[in-house]
C-alpha cells in the first residue's frame, strides 16, 4: 500500500487504521527528525492500491491493479503497445482465449512463441479478436501472472451472433478472483522447489508449520498455505477464528438496483486454489465458460479454477439490502481433521435502495429438506454432503448442436494420451511437475522463431519409455487431421498425495467430450485411479492407452459428439481423465500446461508442434531473435587480432580497447502498456 507522487516518481506507506479505517501516509518531519502520520485527502485514498492491507512488492501494468480491462468487438485488429520498465526481468504478455489464428508469434509466451521482452525494449502485439467473450491477459514467464500482472480482456459480439438469446442486462461486471501471498511469488515457488513448504509461515518460526489442506476426495488441494484473497485486487486477511485482520481493508463493491437482471464476467488469475463462488440468496444462471455459450444451468455455486472463466447472470429479486458475493476455498480437511469453515474472500452486492454497510447475510444452507445445492465444475463426484450435487463441467451442455470435427478416415485421426502428474528420478526421488514423465526445460530461442534449435532434446536413451527426465518435451500433430487428447493425472505422485491440474491448451478452443473419475470409497474418498487407462503395473504411466482396444480410433462409449462444452482450461481430477477433441487447423508451436503457476514453472508443461516450420506462418520482418552463444578459444585468439580492419580500427580508439567497453544500463519502475489501440470491424 503506497501513494505514488507522479511528479516525483516516487512513493510513500499507506496505513489503515484498524480500529478507526482511518488512512495515513508516513512521513518525515525534518524539524523533529522523526517519520509521522499525515491525513490524506479522498483523492489520495483513491488512488491507493490495497490488496489485503500489507505491504508487499507488485509488478503492475500501468500502476493498476489488476491492470487495465480491454473491451474490443469481435473480429477487431487489437494492438497493444507494451514498454518493460523493470530493472531487471524480461517479460512477456498471453492473450488468453484468443487462439492467435496465422499468429502464432503474438501468443505472448516468452520462449516458446517470443524472446522475452527485455528491461527498456518495446515490443507490440498485434491480433484478431477472434473469439468473443470472456478471456483474460497475463505475464507468462516466471511467476509474474501472480504479482499482479494480469487483467480482463474482453471480447464484445452482436446479440445476433450469439448461439442463444441473452436476457437484458442492466449491467455488466468484471471479477477477477486470485489467492494472494505476502511475498514475492518467486519466493513461494522456490520454497516449493526447495521441499520447504511445510515451514512457509516462516523459516524461524519454531512453532508454526503449514498444514495439509484435503478437498471432499481426500487429495491435496496445493502446496502452498492460504494467506488471502482477492476480488478485483480487493480483500482481507482473516485469522484461525475468522476475525479481518483489518476490517476497514476495503472490499469490492458491486451495485445494483432491484428487480434487474446483471451479468458477471468471471475470471480466475489464482495461484493454486479453486474458488467456489456464490451469491447469498441469489440463483446463479450459467451462460458461459471460457468464452463459450453454454445452455443455461442454474446453480447455486460453481468452482472456478486457475485459467479458467465463467459467466453468470443474477436478478435482483431480494429485498433491497447487502449480500455477500463469496468465493470459499474447497478444503474440507485440515491435516486430516474436518475443518470447521473454508478460506474465503468476498465481495458485496450492494443495492442502491440499501443502506450502505457490510453485509449480514447468510449464504443458501444446502440440506436434504430443502432445495439441493448444485455446484457446478467439481474436480469430484461428490461434495461430502448428500445435499449438494456435483455437475461436472463434461455434463454442461452447448445451446445448440455442435459440429464436433469427426475424420473422414482413420488415417486422418490421431489420438494422445498425456499424463500431467508428480514423479521423480532414481537420482532424486522428490515429485516434481512433469508432463508424461518429462520436466519441461524451456527452450534457449523460441521454436516459434527460429525452429527447433534451441530446444533440449527428448532422447529415448534418457526420457525413453517410464523414464523421468528434463527435456523441451513437445507432441507432433498434423494439420487437417482431429486430435484427440485424453488428459489424465495418474500413476506417481497422484492418490491422495495429488493434486487436480487445471490444464490450458493454447492455440485451440477445444470440445470436452468426456470425463473419467477414480474409484471412491462409499464416503467419496479416493480409492484408487480409474481402470480404463491401461497403467498395468508401471510407476509413472506415461504415455499409455486405453485398456480396451475397441476404444481406440475415437470409439470410446460414452463421448458426446452431439453438444459439447466448448473450453480452452480444464480441470484433470486425481486418478481421472478428461477426452478433449479439436481439429488442426492453427499450425504453429503451441504451449500446453498446468495452470497453476507454481505447477507450470517447475516443469508441467509441454509443447505442441502442430505442422512443419514450412506450415506455419513466418514471424514478420524484424522480429525480436535471441538464443544462446558460445565460442572456442581458438575463434576468441582470432577475435583478438581483430576480424576486419572496421572492428580493430574500433578496438583501437576505443576506452579500454576491449571487448564490450561500452555497457549500457536502463532503470525504471514499473511495466507499462504505453496505448492500446482498439479497432471496430
């Protein structure tokens, strides 16, 4: 929480009273030689970016938080001009949503699709808008995405393009969900990578280690303890009893007026934990995921993972007052013990006719003799309670028939099976993130780019068959022909020591034709991974099939051919799977991984190479190259004596007469879109 002084360039501390809410900036008295508290006007306390109340380091687009929406129409040439203002981190920008159809290179992920863009480099992307709906931006490289460099990107379309006709809307909101630490994100992934997340309340706290947390299956929910969230980069800090931390830290506002039907466009920027959202005494309608119209389901929560959007619209039928808009972690079990209450953070539903002052409600109470509760998305067949049902999002339908690509023949069908789980080496048998058993070590230039040549090779001595290993693991898919994926989360490292991954697939929205779970005790507790993917007795189960070969080609019973949820994330349930089906029709190198940020960085992540570097679309003269360098002593004594008459007249007038002589250094704040140009069709 700081005041920044344009002007200067510079900033002050931010502090909220926590007995009167009253705002204060520091500052220092040169008379006495001591730091005071100094009254802020209304316009100062606007501008202040508050999060949970503590004061931690961000890296904001254009000093918001989260960073500016972009609302474009459908079919619209966006550009967007960003300038890397930091010290010392490249960055780079994902458009997520958008399948960046004949431009691959704008896809924004640094070292797959781009070169990072570098502290004091300018870089624009340019793209078609060319899917509608709700999708969102981010950094996508190292873990920026959850210091805050994120926002909504939105996608407008005419009413008459839309597969089913929408109610109208008295308005429209954006609500960006995110768990929120108090360091550096960088700092909670290494401890992760260091095995040492169970001290993350602190290093020297003796006394304090982090507790497991179990969803309604009994599998892991993350590695990483809940500190906070955020609704709009607004929330609160709560302790073991429920007590705000500061209850004057401001909450998001969202206000209505009665008997009008709103919209909210929902989008999920976590680091690791699933969000169930509900509004107290309010019906949720469904109309969409990420992007996608969906046929209407009403409900009364869903579960929103990392990645992922969905959209739903409310009417205002209450009596006018003040409702909570909550989004509860999913744990049921802490260290193995029932939890009396989720993690949580919340916003308000505000209706103008009410008197403004936090809500009092409750939420709809989900019991036998009363309306079942359906919660929508769950990474599980069952909640725990008879009370609530679990809709799956396989059983979410289209609002009209699809045209689910079928092959015209069987050599124009090609089918893999990927496994996004924990596993391990001989040599270090820590459960580290991996796609089929191999850690994704990014390439040195991006594919996109320059090819194949920066990437470090998946050989069959070293990742062959059940072998672990580190590689720029990718799948070779060929244009014109259907793909279908089964996305499974099996063998090492899954079981109740799992975790469900949300799984995003760039460069293709894709039909979610169905969805595997484990076998479950009779309490819904994890009993051991589904059958139909042939494991046998192997460890890790990389790359396997399905255990009846008369489901192969595309002939598993049960697959919905007819109106399927359309998705670009999706949520792979501990010893389940998921049958996602597209058609190649976007050459290019693709990345493929685990949404949580954490997962995705320690290496579950893959790439997929659709067409031949001759297929795909050339970047545009001058794009940014970069890859890695090295030179012999021999070619270095050559340098030495100069390769031109040029380079050694240089050498000669140059200070020092060295190599490199001359080194410049660029220092800046903050990362900053300088414009962005929004162009109607």
């Amino acid at each position: 929480m700081f005041l920044y002084n344009k002007q200067r360039e510079a900033g002050t501390p931010v502090i909220i009273d926590s007995l009167t809410g009253a705002y204060s900036k520091r500052t220092y008295n040169g008379s006495t030689k001591s730091c005071e508290l100094a009254d802020m006007t209304e316009e100062e306390i606007g501008q202040v970016t508050t999060a949970d109340g503590y004061h931690r380091r961000t890296t904001l687009i254009n000093k918001q938080f989260p960073g500016p929406t972009i609302i474009v129409w459908k079919g619209a040439q966006v550009a967007i001009h960003v300038t890397n203002k930091l010290i010392q981190e490249g960055v780079s920008i994902h458009w997520h949503g958008i399948t960046q159809q004949n431009t691959p290179w704008m896809d924004g992920v640094g070292s797959v699709s781009q070169c990072p863009i570098n502290p004091g480099e300018g870089f624009t992307y340019r793209f078609i808008a060319s899917e509608g709906g709700t999708h969102w931006w981010h950094a996508h490289l190292g873990t920026f995405r959850t210091d805050g460099l994120y926002g909504a990107l939105i996608v407008l379309e005419d009413d008459n393009s839309l597969e089913a006709p929408l109610p109208v809307f008295g308005e429209e909101f954006v609500m960006l969900v995110h768990d929120w630490q108090r360091e550096d994100s960088q700092e909670t992934y290494l401890r992760v990578e260091w095995e040492a997340t169970r001290f993350s309340h602190g290093y020297g706290d003796i006394n304090t280690c982090r507790t497991r947390l179990d969803q309604a299956d009994g599998t892991d929910i993350g590695p990483v303890h809940f500190t906070s969230g955020l609704i709009n980069g607004k929330g609160r800090s709560y302790d073991d009893n429920d007590n705000a931390e500061n209850r004057f830290v401001p909450l998001e506002k969202f206000s209505v007026v009665g008997n009008k039907t709103y919209r909210f466009r929902v989008i999920s920027a976590a680091m690791v934990f699933p969000f169930r959202v509900s509004v107290d005494q309010h019906e949720l309608t469904l109309v969409a995921t990420d992007g996608n119209m969906i046929r209407e389901q009403r409900a009364e929560s869903f579960i929103i993972n990392t990645g992922e959007r969905y959209d739903f619209y409310i009417t205002t039928n209450q009596p006018a007052g003040n409702y909570w808009i909550r989004a509860d972690t999913i744990e049921l079990h802490e260290d193995g013990d029932a939890v009396t209450r989720q993690h949580h953070t919340e916003a308000i539903l505000h209706y103008e006719e009410a008197p403004d002052v936090e809500p009092t409600s409750q939420r709809k109470s989900c019991t036998d003799d009363n309306d079942n509760c359906t919660v929508v998305n769950c990474p599980f067949r069952q909640y725990g309670d008879a009370s609530i049902e679990c809709l799956p999002v396989h059983e979410l339908r289209s609002p009209v028939n699809q045209s689910v690509p079928i092959p015209e023949s069987a050599d124009r069908f090609e089918e893999h099976f990927i496994n996004f789980h924990f596993a391990g080496s001989d040599k270090n048998p820590g459960q580290r993130s991996s796609v089929n058993g191999h850690r994704f070590v990014p390439p040195s230039s991006p594919p996109q780019v320059t090819g194949d040549e920066g990437l470090m090779p998946c050989t069959d001595e070293l990742c062959g068959g059940e072998k672990y290993c580190d590689c720029s693991y990718h799948v070779t898919i060929t244009p014109g022909n259907v793909v279908q994926m089964v996305l499974y989360n099996m063998g090492s490292g899954a079981g109740l020591a799992g975790t469900a991954h949300p799984v995003h697939i760039h460069g293709h929205h894709f039909y979610v034709l169905d969805m595997g779970f484990p076998e479950y005790e009779s309490n819904g507790r994890y009993k051991s991974q589904n059958p139909d993917i042939d494991c046998g007795t192997s460890d890790r189960c990389n790359m396997k099939r399905w255990l009846d070969q008369a489901w192969e080609g595309g002939n598993k019973p049960g697959l919905n051919l007819l109106d399927p949820p359309q998705k670009d994330t999706v949520i792979v349930p501990v010893g389940g799977y998921v049958v996602v089906r597209f058609t190649a029709d976007n050459p290019g190198w693709w990345f493929v991984h685990c949404h949580i940020e954490i997962h995705q960085v320690e290496g579950m992540a893959m790439m997929i190479r659709e067409g031949t570097d001759g297929q795909m679309n050339p970047p545009p003269p001058g794009f940014p190259t970069c890859g890695e360098f090295d030179w012999s002593s021999e070619e270095f004594e050559r340098a030495k004596k100069g390769y031109s008459s040029f380079w050694s007249h240089t050498l000669s007038v140059a200070a020092g007469g060295g190599i490199g002589a001359a080194v410049g250094f660029i220092v800046g704040l903050a990362l900053g879109i300088i414009c962005c140009t929004l162009v109607r069709p």
